[in-house]
C-alpha cells in the first residue's frame, strides 16, 4: 500500500489534521477543536457541521470518533441535530462582549459641519454621500432600483441556463459573448442610429471602465490631457485624472460645448456628453455639431458618453456623434440608468485605430465581463424586453419629471430649471434674474486657454449669492440628499443644485422639493436678535 501522505489525514473543515490529535485521545481531540472554534467564532451559531461520515473519511478515522466528539457538544448543548438539516451549532460560550458597530441610526446627529459637502470633493466623495442616512434621495445618476425587472430577468435567466452549452461557460472572448455583441449592435441601430459589425462591439464593465481603458490606450499613444465640459461630471474628471490625465475645461452654454474654447486648449480629446449634457441638460445644437466633426475631422477624438440619451420626453431623438464620423468618435454606453448599475455591463465603439489596443486593455485587465449576465442581457434585448421596459420608465420618469418641476414653481419660485426635456435628473440655478450669467453660459471671463484653473470655492461667490454647497449640508442635515452644482464645475459659475427624479415617487419628490425650499429661506432668514 502507498504511504499517505499529510494531505490524505487532514480536512478542508477548519483545517483539521489528524496527526496533530494524540494516539487514543482522537475523539477528546476532535471535541475540543469544535469546542474551540465555536468560541472564537470560526463556527457561528446556525453554521452546520459536516456529516460525520464526511467527516471522518477526511481525517482517515472511523466514523465512531466523529460520532463521539459530536455526541460530547451535543450533551454540553452546543450543537444539535436536526434531522435532514445536519447538525447545526445552536449555542456558543458567553466571552466578552464585541465592540458593538455604529449604525446609522446610533451615530452622532449629522451637522451642516459633518456632511460630505463641507471639504473639496475628494476621491470617496459619492462613497461619502451614498453612505449618508436620507429620508429622500434626490442625488442625480440614480435610477429607479426598485422597478428593477426580476422577473423578467429570472425568466431570461431560466431561459440562458437551459439551452447554453458548456463550452459558453469557459474563458470566452475578452471582447464579451457574441450573443450580446450582436444584441447591441442591433440596439444601436434601432435607438442610435449607429450601424456597426458586432465584432467592432467591446463590451465593458460600464462606462467607468470604459474610460479607464481609453486613458490608458490614450497615454501610451502620447495623449496626456483630454478636455472636458465645465460644467460637466465630477466623477468623469475623477476618472480621468486617476489615471494622470490633465482635464482642460472646455465651457457649456445654451448650444453645447464651444468648439472655439475647444481649439483654444490645443487638447487632442474632448469628453462629451452630446445628447444630454451632464448637468445642465443641453443637446449640442445642429451648427456646434458641424463645428465639432470639423474639429474632429482635422485629427481630433471626441470620447461620446451617450449619456440618458434613450431617455427624453419633449424634444426628438438626438442623433449620435458616432453616427455621422465613426473613424474619429469612441463612443460609449451602459444598461446601468435603463435596468441597474449593479449589473456593471456596458460597450464601447472604438475608431478604427485603436480598436486592438483597446481589446488588449480589456484583455489584460479582467479577460472579459461575466459571461452569465451577458448572455442574459442579450436575450432580454433580443427578445423586446428592453425596449418595453424603456416604454414604460419614460412614462413614469415623466410623471416624476412634472412633480418635480411643479414642486419648484411652488416652493423654489426664483429657481431656474434646465434640462428638463429628458434624463433623469434637472439642475435649478439660483444666480441672477435667470439663474445664468449674462452671456447664457456657465463660463466667465476667465481666459479659455487657461487648461489647469483652480476650481472655485463656494466661499468666492457673492454674498447675495446661494452657496449651494451650504444649501445642500443644510438639506441633508433635514433629511433630503442632493448634489451641489459646484461639484460640477471648475470656473465661476452661479450657484444651483442637481436634482435626481427616477428613482423617487412625486409624492417624495414634492415633499424633498418643499424642504429644499425651507431649507433655502431659513438660510436667508436674518438670525433672532433678543428684545430689551
């Protein structure tokens, strides 16, 4: 007979070796390592033990010893038996009691001075604000989660399980399954107007990924600053700034990004979010657009999110860059805002010369998405599924949309709302007899060529002014989340607030407005002085 070697006396179960228990003691042995590992927690209550006679083919002993360690817990009440549930640990030793962890509902009272909104926006900062109790979330980028399809997705994923072969569930394609490549490919054609092969299709891991992956295929190619819209994402700049790329801000007005300040950066990329700019909602109208592709014509890349693009209400579908100069638009999109973020699937359109680079990137960084979800998400699209469930978050994103903006005539009667044609979210300006500046843009009279300004203070504006970081410490402290306009920009910009409508009820939504409003007059209301 072959000796045994370590591994054929031990178990994976609390890592137990035989030859570690003394010779005729094996059941006392067995006993107190059970013993001890409920005390220390290895074993919680409600953890079930192995059978024994699992057990004591692992430790190469007769099924007896493990009988008798068990029957000795047993006795002293610590474990027992439940029949076809197995044995279960249903006591464990009193020891001191754990460090109890501060909930939510134990923490200190949150103060204006404790928000997320009392430093500059650090790199955790939407971890901050995410994590801060709210009786009602109006924070923007926020779908509605909870009118997530389970069943829809249950029975696709029914569907997938019966009929996909084994050779799908290996490593597959980095660029994703071929199922979804198609899927999207034909997605885009019907509800972007975007004709591409399915094998031109990357898919990623939302759209976060997707510009970590251009940035790095970008700097290798000796990129180092892309421009961005001011205003524009916060977390986008964070993006990109993480991976040491410069971010010149190109300004916004009512026509979208100006191409001139665009030139004047000499940036070889600009980040757009063309069909419903992020925040202030404008669509780039039809002559920046002619500028824009000749801009992009002569050698420039313009990085398309196509953000909350199939999302409109009041104005027609916006065609995508990506359709009319596909050699020199990547252009990127996700499900996350139609079905969840957590699903973390989106796609990426890549022109012609950096479509490897950008496969090899995907490739090195994870192998490619889960394949499972993927192939979920191919038959929902596939078989209609999206594109009813986008028939009716329209209907009610505009039920919500209309509580929210008749909720600011009433209570934020000075407010200026923009954007509120389509997305999922509106920004109310506080600045001036418009809540814009004078020239109709965010931008000042700061030099365009400027390419590194340092952001502004909430503190530099004018003291008739609203300092919307301020005002939103104040609402979160009154149980209402939102997000302060000037996380957005990087020049001098009127003060306002970005509002989130999909994922809350109108009645929620009327009543978070009416506290902004409170909220608001409370800050301007002159303090109580004692009377002689």
């Amino acid at each position: 007979m072959a000796p045994r070697d370590a591994a054929s006396t031990g178990a994976d179960f609390l890592q137990l070796n035989i030859d570690d228990a003394p010779t005729g003691g094996r059941a006392d042995w067995l006993a107190r390592q059970l013993r001890l590992a409920i005390s220390d927690g290895r074993l919680p209550v409600g953890s079930k033990l192995p059978a024994t006679r699992s057990l004591a083919a692992d430790l190469r002993v007769s099924r007896g010893v493990v009988t008798e360690a068990y029957q000795r817990l047993i006795e002293d009440g610590q474990i027992a038996g439940r029949g076809r549930g197995g044995t279960v640990v249903v006591a464990a030793p009193l020891s001191a009691p754990a460090p109890t962890p501060v909930t939510a509902a134990q923490s200190p009272p949150m103060t204006p001075f404790t928000t997320p909104f009392t430093t500059p926006p650090g790199p955790d900062v939407f971890d901050a604000l995410r994590a801060a109790p709210a009786r009602i979330d109006l924070s923007p980028g926020v779908p509605d989660l909870a009118a997530f399809p389970r069943a829809a997705w249950l029975r696709a994923e029914r569907a997938v399980l019966r009929e996909v072969p084994a050779s799908d569930l290996g490593y597959g394609d980095p660029r994703g399954a071929p199922s979804l490549r198609r899927a999207v490919a034909n997605w885009l054609a019907r509800n972007r107007g975007i004709r591409v092969d399915p094998a031109e299709v990357l898919i990623v891991a939302g759209t976060a990924q997707a510009l970590g992956l251009i940035s790095q295929v970008l700097r290798r190619d000796g990129i180092s600053a892309i421009a961005v819209e001011d205003p524009g994402s916060l977390g986008v700049r964070q993006h990109l700034h993480s991976w040491g790329l410069v971010t010149p801000p190109v300004p916004v007005d009512e026509d979208g990004v100006r191409v001139d300040a665009l030139r004047a950066t000499g940036a070889a990329a600009v980040m757009l979010t063309p069909a419903h700019q992020f925040p202030t909602g404008v669509v780039l109208g039809g002559r920046r657009r002619r500028e824009l592709l000749r801009w992009a014509g002569a050698g420039g890349l313009i990085i398309e999110d196509d953000y909350d693009a199939e999302h409109r209400y009041d104005r027609p579908p916006v065609p995508a860059l990506r359709a009319m100069l596909a050699e020199h638009v990547c252009y990127a999109g996700s499900i996350s805002k139609l079905l969840a973020p957590a699903l973390r699937v989106g796609w990426l359109l890549a022109p012609p010369k950096y479509r490897d680079a950008l496969v090899d990137a995907k490739r090195f960084a994870d192998l490619g998405n889960a394949v499972l979800p993927q192939l979920v998400l191919a038959h929902l699209m596939e078989s209609g599924e999206l594109e009813r469930r986008l028939r009716l978050l329209r209907t009610r994103h505009r039920r919500r949309r209309d509580a929210m903006i008749a909720a600011i005539r009433t209570h934020l009667p000075h407010a200026v709302v923009h954007g509120a044609a389509a997305g999922l979210h509106l920004t109310v300006t506080f600045g001036g007899p418009t809540g814009m500046p004078p020239t109709g843009s965010f931008d000042t009279e700061v030099s365009h060529t400027d390419v590194a300004p340092t952001e502004v203070s909430p503190t530099e504006l004018s003291e008739n002014d609203v300092s919307d970081t301020g005002l939103a410490a104040a609402a979160l402290v009154a149980g209402v989340k939102v997000q302060p306009l000037s996380w957005h920009c990087l020049r001098a910009h009127p003060p306002g607030l970005v509002l989130g409508y999909a994922a809350s009820s109108p009645t929620a939504i009327t009543e978070g407005v009416a506290v902004l409003g409170e909220t608001l007059r409370a800050l301007h209301r002159p303090p109580l002085t004692a009377t002689p």
